[in-house]
C-alpha cells in the first residue's frame, strides 16, 4: 500500500493542475487547448500505455530494446505533435503555423529528448518513479526554460509545472515499459539526478536547432 502512496499523491496533483487550466482559458476562449490537450494527449497516452505495453514487448523482443525505444519514442512524438495541432495547443495555439512544419520543428526535439532520457537511463540506475519524476522536471524545464516562459510568465510556468512534466512523462510512458528492464544499466550515483535532468534537455536543444534548420531549408 505504501509504495503506490507517492505515485497516487502525485497524479492527484496533476490532476487538480488539470482542472485548475480547464477552468483558465486564455482571453476570448470558453475553452483552454491546452486542457483539450491534455485530455486526449496526456490522459489518453496514459491509458494507452498500460493497453498497449504487451504488444509493445512482443515487438521489443524482435527489433531489440533501443530500436523499439526509438521508433515507438517517434511514434509518440508525431502523436502528440498531431494532438497538439487538433487541439489548437502549444506551437499552433496562434493559427499561424501549419502541421508539416511543426512535425519537423516540434516532433524533432521531443525526440531527442527522449533519446536523452533512454542514454541516462542506461548510464545509471534509476528507480521507475524517480526516472519519470526526473525525466518530467527535464521536460517541464526545456518547454518553459529553454523556451523562454518562465522569463515571461514566471507564475504561470510553476502553475502549468505538474501537468507539463506529466505530458513529458506521457511521452516516454510506452515506450519505457515496451522495453522494461532492458533500458536499465549503469549503478546508482548522486550524479544520476543532474545528468537525468540536464542531458534530455541538451538532446531537446539540439533537436529544436536541427528542425529550426531543416525548416528554414525548406
């Protein structure tokens, strides 16, 4: 009973972070995208990982551990970025921007991002609950850090902190238990806690820089 104490307090304070968006649109909305987001993205993704994960560690033993990490990593990254775009969240919150360019901009640091999280997996021992609580807290700090909200609207990036980190979780859920045990390596070390932190985020970066630029290419 107690080990799923912490794990139930935390989903309970992103779900309270949750209601606390949908009852905050933005200026001239009824509804806030961003809530619609994660409705079908974060909870959906959630659900879909516990249905899906036997299937998935079927395909994980055929291809191998990393490749099954990685294109099911892909998988979801497209699928949120589409989700994203449903919804009119995120990038495409504005109407400016178009899916095919998002997919590359946006799907691509998600990605690398995720890659990050597999390399620090594999270069320490992480505990399953601290490896997501990390990996959240690495992508709640690229999307309002790196991306800048946090300069902007301090109050709003800590209010936004549970259910940010939760869709970064989401991200990597499947894809994590497709392959169980076999992402795990390395020993436990008081460096696991910064590298699993800031390593995703610098694969993030250089993600976004590559988009950015195959983007401009086009």
């Amino acid at each position: 009973m107690k080990r799923h104490t912490l794990p139930a307090f935390l989903l309970a304070v992103v779900v309270i972070d949750t209601l606390w968006i949908a009852a905050s649109p933005p200026p001239g909305r009824t509804t806030n995208p961003f809530f619609l987001y994660l409705v079908f993205f974060a909870a959906g993704g959630f659900l879909a990982g516990f249905a899906l994960a036997p299937l998935t560690r079927r395909f994980a033993s055929l291809v191998g551990a990393f490749a099954a990490f990685a294109l099911l990593a892909l998988v979801m990254s497209i699928a949120e970025e589409v989700i994203a775009y449903l919804t009119g969240s995120g990038l495409y919150q504005d109407g400016k921007h178009a899916l095919a360019p998002g997919l590359v901009h946006a799907s691509l640091p998600l990605f690398t991002w995720s890659l990050g999280v597999y390399a620090a997996n594999r270069l320490f021992a992480f505990g399953r609950l601290e490896l997501y609580v990390i990996a959240g807290l690495s992508g709640w700090m690229c999307e309002t850090v790196i991306g800048g909200l946090v300069f902007k609207q301090p109050l709003l990036a800590l209010a936004a902190l549970p259910a940010i980190a939760f869709s970064y979780f989401v991200l990597i859920f499947l894809p994590l238990r497709s392959v169980g045990d076999r992402s795990a390596g390395g020993r436990r070390s008081g460096w696991r806690v910064p590298v699993g932190v800031v390593l995703p985020a610098i694969l993030w970066s250089l993600g976004g820089i590559i988009g950015a630029v195959l983007v401009r290419a086009q």
